[in-house]
C-alpha cells in the first residue's frame, strides 16, 4: 500500500476582516490581546463580548 502525502494546512491569510475568521481563530485573537495587555504591550481587551463587539464593529 502506497504511503499518502501529508498536505500542510493553508495558512490563513492576515488580512481577513474580523467576520471572517473561524470560532477558534476569534479565540486565538483574543487570548493574545490578553496576554499583550498582561505584558504592558496592549490595550486592555476588557471582556471577551466587548472586544468581539469592538472588532466586529471596527471590520463593518
């Protein structure tokens, strides 16, 4: 039996508007913004539905 080639995963493209990344994509997102404001890097993210409302609205 003939080994099947492993295919990497396309890489998502960077510049997608906020609506169009995934559930887990929009998490990751997120958990950065709350690690960069944890490290003095950011803007605190406050709750999970503010930044997601924030970022909605900033992509429309």
């Amino acid at each position: 039996m003939a080994a099947k080639k492993k295919i990497a995963p396309p890489k998502p493209l960077p510049n997608r508007s906020w609506s169009e990344l995934t559930k887990a994509e929009q998490n990751a997102e997120y958990s950065r913004a709350l690690h960069a404001y944890a490290q003095g890097a950011g803007e605190n993210p406050s709750t999970r539905l503010e930044y997601y409302r924030r970022r909605s609205a900033s992509a429309a």
